[in-house]
C-alpha cells in the first residue's frame, strides 16, 4: 500500500505530465494554424484582378478571399512565438505592415481574410485536441 507521501508524489508528477500535455497541445495547436493560413493563402481561388510587373502576371485575391501569394513576403513573415509560461501561450503573426489591411480591410482595400477564419476553427478543435495530448501523456 502506497503511503501518503508516495501518493502526493505520484499526484505531483501526474499533475506535471498534465502541464506539460496542455503546452504541448497548445503548441501544436499553433503550428497547425500557421500552416493552415499559408495553405489558405497559398490555395486562395485568385479571382481577382490581373496585374502585370515587367514579365511577371499575378492575379489577385478578390475581396472576402484569402490574400493570393504574390512575392511571397507575406507566407514568409508569419512567425510564432512560444511562451512556456502557466497557462500555456502561443503567439502567431506577420511582421509585414500590410498584413493587418489585407486581414481586416483598409483604407484601398477590402478584406481578405485567412487568419481570422482559422482561428475560429483552431479555436474550436482546441479543447479535442488537449484531451488527446493529456491522454496520451498519462496512457488512457
């Protein structure tokens, strides 16, 4: 029979395999959300107008589409930062200044959205995906 020390001790540890799941499940949760924005961005139906630079054409995203790679500055600048703080904290964005005026509109330009929309689903898969890791992590 296990004593009360050895059961406080196996709490402790259980409760640190729990911390350490949900960060991890945090995590991955935002990695998942920047990939899934530069697949947004990257397959985005490009139905908008046609512009021509010197000999290269692209065509653009049309309003309430996701922004269609052009130079690709933009896939390229999203960045995340990871906090291993309690609670867990995952930071994404754009270090391009016109990232924000594509997401949300501007004064030249309606929205183009591909963060917002996939945060509300990763936002939605969250809880799912924190059981599975703390599953995992104490073997049920």
């Amino acid at each position: 029979m296990a004593t009360y020390d050895e059961a406080a001790a196996a709490l402790g540890r259980l409760g640190e395999q729990i911390t350490d799941a949900v960060k991890d499940a945090v995590h991955a949760a935002g990695y998942d959300y920047r990939n899934k924005v530069r697949l947004a961005m990257v397959n985005s139906p490009r139905s908008g107008r046609i512009y021509r630079r010197r000999r290269v054409v692209h065509r653009a995203s049309a309003p309430g589409e996701p922004p269609a790679p052009d130079t690709g500055m933009l896939l390229g600048s999203i960045q995340i930062t990871r906090q291993e703080d309690r609670p867990p904290f995952i930071e994404i964005g754009s270090t391009v200044v016109y990232a924000r005026s594509l997401e949300f509109g501007g004064r030249h330009v309606a929205p183009r959205p591909a963060w917002t929309p996939v945060a509300e689903e990763t936002r939605a898969g969250l809880p799912r995906l924190i059981v599975e890791f703390v599953r995992r992590a104490i073997g049920r």
